[in-house]
C-alpha cells in the first residue's frame, strides 16, 4: 500500500487493483498453507495398522537345519499377546488351527508392541524364551530378527498372512 500511496496519480488505478489481488491472494496463501499442514499432519497412514488379527503369519520352509525342515507359525490378538509354533514342514495352517488359542497350556505365548512399522516380541514356552524384532511391510509382511534364548539360535524370517475362520 506505501508502495501505491507514491506512485503518480495515472498509475493509481492498476496499483490499487494490484493491491487488492495481493491483498485477496494474502488469505488464499493462508488457506493453501493450513490445507498442506492439516494433510501432512491428519493425512499420516498408521502403519500399525497393518497387522491382521483373523489368520496366521507363516513362514516358507527352512532345510538349513536337517532333511525334514521346520517353518513357523505366529498368531497376533488385538489384546497384545502373541502366540508362536515351530514344527515340520509338512503341518499346514489347518491342521495347526487348534493350537493357537490362548487357553491352550504348553504355548509359546508373549506380548508384541508396535512402533510405527516396527514391532518387537517374545514368546515363552517350557523350553525358554525366543525374542523377535523388525518390521512390518507395507504389504503386510513381517521381516523379523529371531533369537533364541533357549540355544543361541538366530535368523531372519520373513512371515506372509494367512487369513483363518473358525479361530477362537
């Protein structure tokens, strides 16, 4: 406006019109800017999210250790615990589906937290304790860091979802 209140009376008129463009462009900048602070604040996907509650991860087959192989099983519950199997190669999902209740006795059972796509468990059976950390995907799944407490024992899994019915 200072700059306008200077210029010569013949170029009064587009100044003014510039002053008033600026001055309704001040309020569109404003609104732009709370747009793109509100999105980037509220528009945030919790990874956390991701995790499934209606089926079990499993892992593939693993033969590194003998002829037969072992996967593994894991099975998350909205209350933060967690139950985990290891068995043969040849158990499926199914035949397993009983075992993944919390009211069953000789479980390897524990609680999971969750950090943004981070989580981080341990389960515990008669045998000891197995400790597992990494990352959810954003395809939902798991990267872990396995560590035995039982035998020393470490590996990465990778766990894929396998959606259940019939869970109790």
């Amino acid at each position: 406006m200072m700059f306008c209140a200077k210029m010569p009376q013949r170029q009064a008129k587009p100044c003014g019109t510039l002053a008033v463009i600026l001055k309704q462009q001040q309020p569109m900048k404003t609104i732009i800017l709370l747009f793109f602070i509100c999105s980037s604040v509220f528009g945030q996907e919790n990874k956390s999210l991701i995790l499934n509650f209606n089926g079990i991860y499993e892992t593939k087959c693993n033969y590194a250790n003998d002829d037969e192989g072992e996967k593994s099983f894991i099975r998350f519950f909205p209350n933060q615990k967690i139950i985990s199997v290891g068995t043969d190669c040849d158990a499926t999902v199914s035949d397993l589906k009983t075992w993944f209740n919390l009211e069953k006795k000789d479980i390897s059972i524990g609680s999971y937290k969750i950090k943004n796509d981070k989580i981080f468990f341990s389960t515990t059976s008669a045998s000891g304790t197995v400790e597992y950390k990494g990352k959810i995907t954003e395809n939902g799944i798991l990267k872990l860091n396995v560590k035995s407490l039982i035998n020393g024992y470490r590996s990465r899994e990778e766990y894929q979802f396998i959606q259940m019915t019939d869970l109790k």
